[in-house]
C-alpha cells in the first residue's frame, strides 16, 4: 500500500522500444513493489528448508513462530501510522518541500524500536528463554519496523539501483548468517544470523533515506496532526492488515491448530500454502507499478491541474473520460495476466506442491489461495485509486468488510474439515472486492460533482471578471 508515487518514476525504462531498458523497469517495479515481503518470505523459506536437517520439529517450529509473529506484529503496528504518515509526506512532496522528512524519520525510528522493545519485552515474558534470544527477537521485529517505515520515505527515490542492492543484500545476507550460526548455534544461530540479515537491510534502506533527502529539521512534529486530520487512514490501514491476518489467527488458534511454545500457536499447512499463494501476485504489482502509477496517475494530475487552472467544462469531461478509460485498461490488462498466472498455479498445484517438497494436504488449500489473492489484487488496487479521489470512508468500509467477513467465514470453514480451509478467504475477499467495485465505479461516475462539492467555499473558488 505504500507504493504509490514510485511508478511515475519508472516511466523512463518502457517509453521506448529498448529491450534492455525495458526488462530493467519489470525488475525495479517488481523489487520496489514486492520486495520487502517477497524476499523476506523466500529468504524464510529457502533458510526453513535448511533448517530442517539443523533442527529438532519442536525448535524448526519456534524458528517458524518467530518470523512469522514478528511479521504480523510489524505489519498490525505499521498499518496504524501508515497511511496519515504516507498522506503527509505526500502532501509535502507535492508542495516541494522534504526538509521535515529527515526528522520524521528519525521519529519514526525511535517510536519503531521503543514499540518493538517494550511489546517484545511483555510478549516474550510468556517464553522460558535466554536474554539473548529475546533481543534477537525484539532486534528482528524493531528492523521490519523499519524496513516498512523506509519504503515509505524511498516511494519518491531515484536510486533503483540501491534499493534493489539492499534487499538482496539483506535477504542474501539472512541466508547465509542462519547457515553459518545455525551450524554453531542451532536455534538461537538460524533466528540470530536471519535477523542480522533484516538488520543489514533495514540499516542500507535507512542511508538510502539520509541520503536522498539532505535538508534536516530536527524536531518536526508536524506529522502527528495528520493522525487527528485524517483519522480513517488510521484504520485503513489497521483493518486491511488485520483482514489479512485475522484467518492465521483462527488457524492457528483453533483445534486444527498446534500449539509449540508459550504463546506460539501454529498451523504449518494453512501458512505455508498462504505464503505461496501470495507469490502468484508478484506480477500484478509490477503492472500496478507501471500502469497505474505512470499512465492514471498522469492523466489524474492533469485533470485536478485543469481543474485549478479553470478551465472550461467540456476540457474537464475529457479529462474524466481519459481517467476512466485509463483505469479501465488497467484493470483489464491486470485481470489477463493475473488470471493467467493463477490460472497456470492452480493447474499445477499438485506439481508446485511435490517440486517443493510440501505435504499434499497443503494442495486444496494453495488452490484457494491462489484464488483469494488473485481477488485481493484487484479489490487492494480498487481502493488504492479510491484513495486517489480522496473516498476514505468507502475504502475503510471495504476493508471493515474484508476483516469482519474473513474473520467469519474462516471460523466457519475452520470446522468443515480441510477440504474447506481457505474458502472462507476467498469468499471474504470475493464480497471485499464487488463492494470496492461498486465503489469504484459510483467515484467515477461522479468525479466532476464529488470534486467540486468537497471543497470548502471561498472567493478563491469563483471566477471574477
């Protein structure tokens, strides 16, 4: 969700017929828009795959544990400034002023690691562990803080280059720290080396920051009024995470759930074909990144231009038409090539889940997650361009949907036996994505009006002879 303002950047690399050029736009936006979390996830996977030759189950299942409850606590914790923290740098980008944002983001990292520190020093109080594993523990979760905080920040970056470099320095560098202190260390080396990994990433994406914005005032707090202006992001964000976690939670909270340690809860089938699924929509944010953020985003700012600049009524039609159009096309084009990709997954499901070694109970559930994640594109799409045309409630709404009918429906089919595990997901994201749809389509059907009627009457807004 934090993309949005890197695709204009990447016009450049498919303006031309140039292969080359046009094969390393396809790489960038797929890093720049996936890469925290895809290369997380495969650097977790490919060190869980051979930490199970290094490990007992009991411990291979705490190592899981940690990732993937540091994860979802880092995305619960990130999802609440988000949002107002991307509107305000948003704001100021647009004005052309960024001397605030070196000091906001040393804000932001000082609030990560005292949350980080104090949530893990409570969490982990319910675990008989050493010191030092617990300050892996909070270290890990304080670095993913900031990983997420500083994309935000590098969504206006030039320097592909370098962010690309980071993330596969960081998730190289997870793989091969777990290796070499596993070997010494078993359990407190895979989690230590793989947080020393996100450590590294989080520290190159952090002087990727410094140095792409060189004006610094030191205490701005100009930020935290965006938390009382615009109090539905805050919730945005917090309910599309928590409707992305919430059918985990019953997985694992539930009877078909294992409990490991503490108040690890786990269950390894659901999770492991989730994650997996997620990957098929890799190339749906690489064509968001190029289409939306370059070709609608032109056309929109060309639009609210004309609109400041006055210009007549039928100019302003033709602007909406090119809007809609615009987004139409990229929705299509989405909806090929997804439906390709998912199409192909669930094909060969079984295939996929024997090529990596996968218990064959994990097939019906990847099935279903293909599918849900193919609609969560589209509806997470849907609303990113309702966020454009500033319809928060809409978009909170939508995501309200989502959590309260995935935490629902997945307690439904929690019961109805495995055949069934993952359907509430799609389901949920199924209704999610027909009411961002009727959204959607009420916004562009009433641009003209919704623009004009929420802005505050002032001489300002009149044409005076």
């Amino acid at each position: 969700m934090f993309v949005a303002g890197i695709g204009f950047r990447l016009t450049k690399y498919f303006s031309g017929k140039n292969v080359w050029d046009n094969l390393k736009g396809t790489i960038y936006s797929t890093v720049i828009s996936s890469g925290p979390w895809l290369i997380s996830v495969l650097s977790v996977f490919f060190v869980g795959l051979y930490a199970q030759h290094g490990l007992n189950r009991h411990d291979l299942y705490v190592f899981k544990c940690i990732i993937s409850y540091t994860f979802a606590a880092s995305l619960l914790l990130f999802g609440a400034f988000e949002m107002p923290l991307t509107r305000y740098l948003a704001d100021k980008l647009y004005m052309a002023d960024i001397s605030t944002f070196r000091g906001v983001f040393i804000n932001i990292v000082t609030i990560a690691v005292i949350t980080s520190g104090t949530l893990g020093y409570f969490f982990y109080a319910f675990f008989d562990w050493g010191i030092i594993l617990r300050m892996i523990c909070v270290g890990l979760l304080a670095a993913i803080l900031i990983v997420w905080s500083s994309m935000i920040f590098l969504s206006a970056s030039k320097n592909y280059v370098k962010i690309v470099i980071s993330f596969l320095i960081g998730g190289a560098s997870s793989f091969v720290f777990s290796i070499v202190l596993g070997k010494q260390f078993a359990l407190i080396g895979y989690i230590g080396g793989y947080a020393l990994g996100q450590i590294l990433t989080a520290i190159l994406l952090a002087q990727n920051v410094f140095s792409e914005y060189s004006d610094f005032e030191y205490f701005s707090l100009e930020y935290l009024t965006y938390f009382s202006k615009y109090k539905k992001l805050i919730f945005v964000g917090m309910f599309y995470y928590l409707g992305i976690w919430v059918d985990k939670f019953i997985f694992w909270y539930s009877e078909v759930g294992d409990h490991v340690e503490g108040l690890f809860y786990t269950n390894q089938y659901y999770d492991t074909a989730m994650f997996l699924s997620y990957l098929t929509i890799v190339p749906s944010f690489a064509v968001f990144m190029v289409q939306v953020e370059t070709d609608f985003y032109i056309k929109y700012t060309y639009f609210y231009r004309a609109i400041e600049d006055k210009y007549n009524l039928k100019f302003l039609e033709n602007g909406i038409e090119e809007i809609t159009i615009s987004l139409k096309k990229t929705i299509v084009n989405l909806i090929k090539i997804q439906t390709f990709v998912s199409v192909i997954c669930w094909y060969f499901s079984q295939e996929i889940v024997e090529l990596l070694y996968l218990p064959s109970l994990m097939e019906p559930v990847f099935k279903y997650g293909v599918i849900g994640a193919f609609l969560q594109i589209l509806f997470l799409i849907s609303n990113i361009v309702l966020l454009y045309f500033e319809e928060r409630k809409p978009v909170l709404i939508n995501y309200l949907i989502f959590l309260i009918s995935n935490l629902v429906l997945s307690g439904i089919t929690v019961e109805m036996g495995v055949r069934y595990h993952g359907l509430g997901y799609v389901v949920s994201s199924l209704l999610t994505l027909i009411s961002s749809f009727y959204f959607l389509n009420e916004t562009l059907k009433n641009i003209d009006y919704k623009t004009f009627m929420s802005q505050k009457m002032t001489s300002e807004n009149f044409i005076t002879n």
